[in-house]
C-alpha cells in the first residue's frame, strides 16, 4: 500500500470509531489499527498484532511509523 493509500484508510478508520472496520478490506483494517495504535481495532477484526503484521503487504510495514507521525501532526478527530 502506498503512503498516501495508507494515510487515507487510517484517517478514515479513526472517523469510524465503534463502526470500524466499516468498509476497509481487511488488510486495510490491520495497517490502520497498527497505525492508530489501536488493539480494540485489532481485537474487533479477530487480530492479534503479530497477525496484523503478518497480514501486511511486503513494504507495507516501512509506511506505518510515516503515517503515524503525518497524523499526529494533524488536528485529532474529537469525539461529539
């Protein structure tokens, strides 16, 4: 998955909240709840971390530390 394919899903994840994994296949699911540091994300698509890593596409896991940090430099998503 590219970076911005990537930064996409995992924004979209975070706006799913409880309704996640939503529509994300679920390779997209795993990327976005390792992103997101999320194990109820994990735990809600039957997932353990290790699983979620494997999951991954070959280069996926080098993208995931630069879309975490291009996040945490956007404003967060603030619960209503």
């Amino acid at each position: 998955m590219q970076f911005n394919d990537m930064l996409e899903v995992s924004r979209a994840a975070r706006r799913m909240g409880p309704d996640f994994p939503g529509y994300l296949s679920s390779g997209e699911a795993c990327a976005a709840a390792l992103v997101l540091n999320r194990p109820d994300y994990l735990k809600a698509i039957g997932r353990t971390m290790a699983e979620a890593i494997y999951r991954l596409d070959a280069g996926d896991a080098d993208q995931l530390l630069r879309v975490q940090q291009a996040l945490q430099n956007e404003s967060p998503i603030t619960e209503a």
